[in-house]
C-alpha cells in the first residue's frame, strides 16, 4: 500500500508541474501579456508601463519569472493581485466557498439520482423506463449547460417565479432556507449533464456485474432478488463509479464556470472570468493551480478508496 501510495503522490507532483508549466506560459504568451489592462489606460505613458514591468518582475525572461512564481508558491506566497492589490489567496478564499457549495450539492444530486436511474435502467433492460433514461442522457450530453441554465430562468424564476434568478442569497436575510432556495436551480442545472454521464456507466457496470457467475449462482440458490441487488450487485458496480467521481472533476469544475456565470453566483468561476477579462494573471494562474490541485486530489483520493476497497487494485 504504501509503494502504491507513494506512487501516486509522484505522479501528482509531475502533473501538478506540467499543468503550472502550461498555465504560466500559455498566459505570458496571450497578446498583451499580463500588462494588457495596464495597456488600456490612457493615463499610462510608455515609460510608466516599463517601470511598472521592472516593478513587477515582468521584464525578464519568462523562465526566470516561472522558477521565481514557482519557489515562492512553494513558500506560500501565491502571488498579489493586480487589480485590487490583495493576496491570491485571500482573493480566492473569498469565492472559494461558493464554488464548493455549488459543486458538493450538484455531486451528491448528480451521484444519487444517477446511480438510481442507472441501476433501474440495467435491472428493466430494454423496458419504456430504460429508453426514456437513454433519450434523457442524449439530450442532457447533447445540450450545453448555459442552455438548461437560461431555460430554468425564463420558466421558474420569469414566469413561475419559484426560484431566484440568480444570486447565492438575497441581501439583508443570510438564513440557510435562502441559501437553500438560491441553490435549488445552479445546482440542478450543473448535475443534469453529470447525471447523464453517472447512469450510463452505472447502467454499464451493473449490467456487467448481473452477468457474473457468482450473480447467477446466488439466484440459483434462492437468494432474494432485492438482497442479490442490494449485496452482491451494487457494491461490485459502485468500485468503478468512485473512480469515475474523481474523473469527472475537471468536468464539474468547468461546468461550475459557466453555471456561475449564467446564475450571477460568486464563485471561483466567476472570479476566474473577471480576472482573465483584467488581465489579473496572479489570480488567474492561482485559480488555475487550485483548481489543479483539488482535481488531482481528487483523482488521488478516488485512486486510495478504491484500492482500500478492492485489494486486487493496489497488488497491481
């Protein structure tokens, strides 16, 4: 286990260094570079965006200015942000819990009625249920995210006038219940396409478990069908599923970007939007590392349940 683990870890570091590699050059090299909202300013001289460059550390070769971002990342120091002067990572904790509340709830949404729905597709296969739940999942993959979020609008919030437009709460009433009904539409409308996704692999990998010998002899021996479902199907079938949890992430996470844009909710997503659109590049690149460092974590995460879970996975 602990070679396993070790391995792992490894391949978490090498992979957080490439993406931040990627990040950091791929947004040095956009036009105007980080000095493209200082560019804008009419009051800004050529001489003031030379000295603010030298000020800043921007005037020296990119490597440089990687291996410096890179050592002080690793003392702690994320950087400060060029429009309002405060540190990244006080920046990104202000949005930080939004987002998280955000995904958490489209998670469990999305895990509990897509396990739900790939379970009762695989054990009524081919029945009016299971093509309703594949035409569901087509359209939901088929759609983007923004689409269902303006739709969700126009009819609960425009015309029914259930649920709140936007926002993560109404000013002058912080009580949970206004939290909660804030929530109800972002969170739905992020799970739809990760409830699509979660059905057809649980669907999948219960169909493949029902197929096993040992499925069938515990039929033949008279084993309720519910208890045959409950104990020996569902838990084999749920190992896959916590690795594909780990995987869809990324997915989540970019989801949430456009979810939060869409429903005005102050999250990360956001954030990163305003930021690249300043040119903010410290806290562009912080949000691009944390969102790195909480995929790969949970990727790594996922990897340790399983391999808790089903020895065969870290004898391997």
């Amino acid at each position: 286990m602990s070679a396993f683990l070790l391995n792992r870890f490894l391949q978490s570091v090498v992979l957080l260094v490439i993406v931040s590699i990627i990040g950091f050059t791929v947004l040095n090299l956009m036009p105007g570079g980080p000095m493209a909202q200082y560019g804008l300013d009419p009051g800004m001289t050529s001489d003031d965006l030379e000295r603010l460059k030298e000020q800043l550390g921007l005037n020296r070769p990119i490597l440089v200015q990687y291996f410096d971002w890179a050592w002080r990342l690793l003392q702690g120091d994320w950087g400060t942000s060029f429009r309002d002067g405060s540190p990244v990572l006080s920046v990104i904790g202000r949005h930080i819990f939004a987002t998280l509340l955000l995904m958490g709830s489209s998670t469990v949404i999305a895990i509990a009625v897509g396990t739900w729905i790939g379970i009762r597709g695989a054990t009524h296969r081919y029945s009016a249920f299971d093509y309703v739940a594949t035409i569901g999942a087509m359209v939901a993959l088929s759609i983007p995210t923004f689409w269902f979020g303006l739709v969700g609008i126009y009819i609960f919030s425009l015309e029914l006038g259930w649920l709140p437009a936007g926002n993560m709460y109404t000013i002058g009433d912080g009580s949970a219940l206004n939290y909660l009904h804030h929530l109800i539409m972002p969170s739905v409308v992020l799970a739809l396409v990760h409830i699509a996704i979660w059905s057809r692999y649980m669907r999948t990998a219960t169909l493949d478990v029902i197929s096993q010998e040992f499925v069938k002899t515990a039929r033949a021996k008279g084993v309720p069908e519910r208890r045959v479902l409950m104990k020996h199907v569902v838990g084999n079938a749920l190992l896959p599923m916590i690795t594909l949890a780990g995987v869809q992430l990324p997915s989540i996470l970019t989801g949430a970007l456009v979810t939060e844009t869409v429903f005005t909710w102050p999250g990360m997503g956001r954030l990163f939007l305003d930021s690249l659109g300043y040119s903010d590049f410290p806290v562009v690149m912080g949000l691009l590392m944390f969102s790195a460092i909480l995929t790969i974590l949970g990727n790594l995460i996922a990897d340790i349940v399983v391999a808790l879970v089903d020895p065969r996975i870290r004898l391997a």
